[in-house]
C-alpha cells in the first residue's frame, strides 16, 4: 500500500557556534513498524536526498553540504499518499561540526493498528563510529527499537553467567560501545534476569572485523507478532546502507532456579568462594547459610568450584563437581568434610534434588524435606511426639534426602526425636517450630556430628532449616537424652538483654565435664569461641555491635541454643 506523508525534521543551529564552515555525515535508518511507511524518501530542503528507503533498511553516510549558525536545514521523510499531511518533530539541535550521526525512525503513524505503541519519531545519536582499534578485534553498540518492548540487558550469553555489556536499555536507547576481540560469541537478551532471546555471533569475518557496527532490536513483542515479519530479532545496521542484516538465532538456553546451602560442617570451609565454569557466583559464602533461589542455565555441561575465602580465581579449588541441571526447582548442598581433617568419614560433596519446591502444595500446610549432612549420622529415623506421634521418615541416610520427599505436616511447634534406625535410641530431642511457616517449603537438614571429636573445631549434633529467601539457617533448639545439659532450669543465663558482660552460670551437679561455648551473630558467623569447665563463664562483650546473637552451648552428647540481644 503506497501513501503520502511530509515528516519535517528542524534542525536549528544553535547561535552561540562558530561560523565557520564545518562538514558531517547522517546515517538514517527506517525501524519504523507502520506499513503506511513502508517505503519512505528523504529530502534537504525540498532537495531528494536518499530515494525509496525501505523499512530495516539503512542510507549509507550522507554528506551534508556545510552551513553556518546563522543557517536553519530541514529534513523531509515522505512516503506516497494520506492527503499530503504535514506535520513537525521536535527540533533537533545538530551541532555543526565534523561527525558521524545515526538517526533510527521509530514508532507508527497509524497507532491504531498498534495498540501501546509511540507516535513517530526520530533516535538520534552524536557519538557513532565506524572503526574498532585494529583488524582483529570489533566493536558493537545497541540500540532498543522494540516499541512495545521493556528496558533490556545485553550481554555474552555463553558462559554460566552472562557478561552482561549493555544494561537497562529503554526503548530509543543507544548503548556505549565495547570492543572485543576476534571471537564467535553468542548474544543474549535479558528482561529482569531472563534470557528470553538469544543469537549466534559470528563477529570474526569482514562483516565485522575492525569496524564499529551498531545492533538494533527491532519489531514488536505483543503475541500478535510472534511469527510475523514484525517478531522481534536482532540485526546489524551495515555502514555501507542496506538492508539490516540479521543476525542467525542460536538455542535459547534454558534455566533452572537453584537454592544453594553450605553445610559443610569442616571449620576450615567456614567461609568460601564458590564459582560456576570459572565465574565468581558466591563471594565469602558461610557455613550454615543458604543462597535465596537462584536463576542458572539448564540443560547445559556446568562445573562447580569450591575455593578458599578471597579467592581471585577458580584455578585452585578445594573441591569441583560438574553437573548438568534439568529445567526445574532444584535444591543443591555441600555436606561433608574437607581434606584437611586427618581421616575424614565423609569427604566433600554436592547433593542436588530435583523437582524441589518454594512453596507449598496447600496455603494452611508445611512441606518439609529433610536431609541428613550429620557426618557420623550414618542412617536415621525422624519421629514427632508433640503434638502429634507420626513417623516422618525412617532410614535417612548420611548425605541423601528422605526418601518419601516432602511430606506435608500443620504449621504447629512440634518436639522431634532423632532416633537410631532402629527407632530404639534416641540421639536428640529437637524443637521445630513451624507457626510462621504456612504456605511454604522448606528443607530441614541435620547438620555437625553427634560426636563432636568426629569434627574437630566444627560444630556438634544440629538440626536447620532454610528460608527462602536464604540467608543464616535457622536454628532449632536441640537437646540429648542422655545430655548432662538439660534444660534452662540446670543454668543460668544473665543479664539478657546484656551490655558488657553475659554470664553463664550453672547449677550445682549440672555439669561434669568441660563443655563448649560458642557465641554467633545473626548471619550465623562464629563470633567467640571457649571451653570452660567452670560454674560460671563470663564472655565480655564490649568487642560485640549490637544486635541478635545466639548462644550455644553443647558437651559430648548434644547442645543447647539460646538467642542473646547485645545492647550497649
């Protein structure tokens, strides 16, 4: 269909430039959806510039004759037909010096036909260029003519995490180059984390190779459009002019949401580096912590590294182990001891459960997974007897999940016993309280040693769950059958909220053995450590910000946590 209209772009000078001659070159580039301006021609000062510029085509540089500041240029944009309307854009202030401009007409004329869509209009950019720094490397910039479309990220989408070179890009928006060396890449478009398009680039042959090339996304993203010449893709603007070239699309990658825990319960990993194919993806990472859910490619060859905290690379890991993630919720954790232990019984691992869950299946339930990272643990039963007596699961084993999977319980607080596989002796008596957690999944590991000489300088017999949103693992108050610590009757925690100095005091024949006393912040940090054998143990805390802290205390048969408020 051929129609008629006189687009009139102004280009005022402003007064305060020289008067002196100057020269410059405008590239205009037709990105324009309307089929009212399929074909277009431009026109200086009612002179044809460039005749029939089709739509993804580009001009190649005009040249315009030089003028002085005292000279006002219009730009004509006319197609055939629809009553010879007439109509202006917004000045366009073009300073008259030497340079390359690229001009992208965006938007329709006849918004009707695109709903959401913006009224014509023109995307100038003053700081285009045609060259990279040498012949073997290229440089690329972007620019967003999606009309319908969100502010994107852009980057190289082959490793586990994009290098993401251009980030929020509205629509109209230029980015700045980056230059890059010879090199097949692949090019990834992300919508809040997403890769939703994803493009093979072949960047080492002479299409590209020592040139500055501008990439421009272009068409519409309303469903409508999905499989017509208007789906959105990626192209390349040829300097020369010409069509858009487009760029070929690769296998959009897929992608698993993963929560990640460290439970470890060695005391050398108690802060560490984890990286994915040699990128940074945990900086400082705590035992006792988890990650929130997270966004990483599926279906896809993927090596984990675990190294020492303020690591600068992957090259030395502590422990690898590759593996490749269907496209689910998955629940992955590190267990087990490192090599610096002189005869660990569990060596490191990594345990990935698929088909895991965030939430749970009814909104008044709890879903609950357990799994066992208890290092001398090696199988167990799980039996509630408050407030309910139900057998939760029976025969977990060290380093596995249970194997009837969630189970879905009532968010009431309930009295765990951690028993043999026998169901004949009880390890600990646990306190699980699940009020707050309605609606939601969680994972409940077992965690440290039941004999704490099995894990020098790590932790005794626990039990944790994750929240969702990550962060320290929550504690729950654990005791033994057997224990000599009991219960808060046996000893005396004071002052609490405290100042400079918490107290512990025991009561006589409470205790008959050294036991262990350990302070953590709320980020479940290690923050003071001792042995005492004495009835009373002061810890000074004027060294402590304030905040929540937990107090632990635990002998050779089991522990006791206490939360502690520091107020100075």
């Amino acid at each position: 269909m051929n129609h008629r209209i006189l687009l009139s772009l102004c280009l005022i000078i402003p007064t305060f430039f020289s008067v002196y001659a100057q020269s410059r070159k405008i590239q205009f580039v037709h990105n324009s959806v309307d089929s009212a301006l399929d074909t277009v021609d431009v026109y200086l000062n009612n002179s044809l510039l460039y005749d029939n510029l089709l739509f993804r085509h580009a001009t190649p540089f005009l040249e315009f004759a030089s003028w002085d500041s005292s000279s006002t240029e219009r730009v004509h944009i006319l197609a055939n037909g629809i009553n010879d309307t007439l109509f202006s854009f917004l000045n366009w202030n073009l300073p008259p010096a030497d340079g390359l401009y690229q001009v992208v007409m965006n938007g329709v004329y006849f918004s009707g036909e695109f709903p959401g869509t913006q009224f014509i209009h023109f995307d100038v950019s003053a700081e285009t260029e045609l060259n990279a720094s040498s012949i073997e490397q290229f440089k690329l910039r972007f620019h967003h003519g999606v009309d319908d479309g969100p502010a994107l990220d852009i980057g190289e989408s082959s490793n586990a995490f994009p290098d993401i070179w251009a980030e929020s890009i509205a629509y109209g928006g230029f980015s700045p180059y980056i230059e890059r060396n010879d090199s097949i890449y692949r090019v990834g478009i992300f919508s809040d984390e997403i890769l939703v398009l994803n493009y093979a680039g072949y960047f080492n042959d002479d299409n590209y190779l020592g040139k500055a090339s501008t990439l421009i996304l272009s068409g519409l993203a309303g469903p409508e459009f999905i499989e017509t010449e208007l789906t959105v893709s990626l192209y390349q603007i040829n300097s020369e002019g010409g069509p858009f070239v487009k760029l070929f699309p690769a296998t959009v990658l897929d992608t698993a949401i993963v929560q990640f825990i460290h439970a470890s319960p060695s005391s050398d990993l108690e802060m560490v580096d984890v990286y994915l194919n040699n990128e940074m993806w945990l900086n400082d990472f705590q035992t006792l912590h988890a990650t929130p859910f997270l966004k990483i490619p599926a279906n896809r060859n993927i090596m984990l590294a675990v190294c020492s905290v303020q690591s600068t690379s992957s090259n030395n890991p502590i422990f690898t182990s590759f593996f490749n993630l269907p496209i689910s919720t998955q629940i992955g954790i590190l267990t087990g001891q490192s090599s610096n232990v002189a005869e660990p019984i569990h060596p490191l691992q990594f345990v990935w459960r698929d088909n895991s869950r965030q939430i749970a299946l009814e909104t008044d339930e709890v879903d609950v997974l357990f799994f066992n990272s208890a290092i001398d643990l090696n199988s167990c039963d799980i039996r509630a007897f408050e407030p309910v007596n139900s057998a939760l699961c029976q025969n977990l084993n060290y380093g596995t999940f249970s194997s009837v999977g969630y189970i879905s319980i009532p968010p009431y607080a309930y009295q765990f016993n951690i028993l043999d596989s026998s169901s004949t002796n009880t390890y600990a008596s646990v306190r699980f309280d699940a009020t707050a957690l309605a609606g939601n999944a969680t994972v409940v590991l077992l965690t440290g040693a039941v004999n704490p000489e099995q894990n020098p300088d790590g932790f005794a017999l626990g039990m944790h769950y994750a929240s969702q949103s990550g962060g320290m693992l929550i504690p729950c108050t654990i005791t033994t059958a057997q224990e000599t610590i009991r219960d808060n009757s046996l000893f005396t925690l004071y002052p609490n909220p405290a100042d400079e100095v918490l107290k512990v005091q025991f009561k006589p024949g409470a205790k008959a053995e050294s036991v262990s006393i350990e302070l953590m912040d709320a980020m479940g940090r290690l923050v003071y450590k001792a042995f005492s054998a004495d009835m009373v143990h002061e810890i000074y805390l004027s060294e402590f910000p304030n905040g929540l802290y937990f107090l632990r205390i635990y002998g050779s048969k089991g522990s006791l946590t206490h939360s502690v408020l520091i107020v100075h």
